[in-house]
C-alpha cells in the first residue's frame, strides 16, 4: 500500500512539475489580435507605423491634420524692413504621398503671393517641412518651417533670379483658423 501511494505521489508530482514546465515554456503572441495597417508593423502587442502614419491602428495620416488655413504676421531682412500683418498660410494634401504636401502664401487680402511644394521631412505633433525650390515671378524660393494643428512657422529665402537679390521672409506663431 505505501508503495501505491509514492507511486502515485510521484506521479502527480512528475505531472505537476511537466505542466508547470510546459505552461511556462509556451508563448503567448501579443500580436495575435492586432491589426497594424497602411504597411505599420506590430511588435509586443503595439504597432509600429511607417513614416507619414500614426495611432494605435497606424490609420492616422500627420499631414492630414494640417490641412487648413494659418494667420499670423511675419517680417523680411531687407532695408528698409517690411512687415507683412494678417497674412495666411493655406495648407493642403494633393496626391497620395504622405510626405507631401501645398503651402499657399496669401497676403492680408488673400490674394495668393506664392504657391510652394512642401515637403514634411520630420513628423510628430509639430512636423518640420522644407520647401522645395520653386520659381515663381522670376524669383526662386526655398526655405524650412514646422506645421501642428494649431501652428505654423516658416522661414523663407526669396532670391531674385534677375538681380540675385535675397530676401528672407519670417513668419512664426500663425494661428490656425
């Protein structure tokens, strides 16, 4: 009878000790129930989004959230220096690229000063942006600036191609509308 028992005894223990063994060897997938989209990868249970995308899912695009129309004022370098009052900054998303994005310069009529191409270089709740080399009116522009959703800053190199005369626009802190 007492060698039932240590055989019995031994048993369940053997049992316990493989199921403790076997439970704690196994795995549990953390990204088994997570869906990271628009290319975002998931990696402990949270998703890792690609450039240009954000939030829990990676469905949120940075440069969607600056679409709009940003006021403010700003100034330029030259002698004597200008100061330019109630001007805009009209943001807008054409196309596919995330990345890519229009700035519209209006004056404090809104009549458009400058149409740039800009690109957002840095994302996060206050992107950098560059501005790619555009002509327009015999003058070339370029210049870097940030973008949030409720700001927009920017300075700009205006270089007149006939004169190589430079100007260098300043505007920060333009309110969004």
């Amino acid at each position: 009878m007492k060698s039932i028992k240590h055989i019995l005894l031994a048993t369940f223990v053997t049992l316990g000790v493989f199921s403790a063994v076997l439970y704690t060897s196994c795995s549990k997938d953390a990204c088994k129930d997570v869906t990271c989209n628009n290319g975002g990868t998931c990696s402990g249970g949270n998703c890792t989004c690609v450039t240009g995308y954000f939030g829990t899912s990676c469905d949120s695009v940075y440069r969607n959230g600056y679409v709009g129309t940003y006021k403010g004022n700003g100034y330029d370098n030259a002698t004597p220096q200008g100061t330019y009052t109630g001007w805009s900054f009209v943001f807008t998303a054409p196309g596919s690229s995330v990345t890519a994005m229009n700035l519209v310069i209006e004056d404090n009529t809104t009549a458009p000063v400058v149409s740039l191409p800009i690109t957002l270089t840095t994302l996060g709740s206050n992107s950098v942006f560059t501005v790619s080399s555009t002509v327009a009116n015999g003058k070339t522009y370029t210049g870097t600036g940030n973008v949030s959703n409720s700001i927009a800053s920017i300075t700009l190199t205006e270089t007149d191609n006939t004169t190589s005369a430079i100007v260098i626009y300043t505007f920060t802190n333009m309110a969004r509308q």
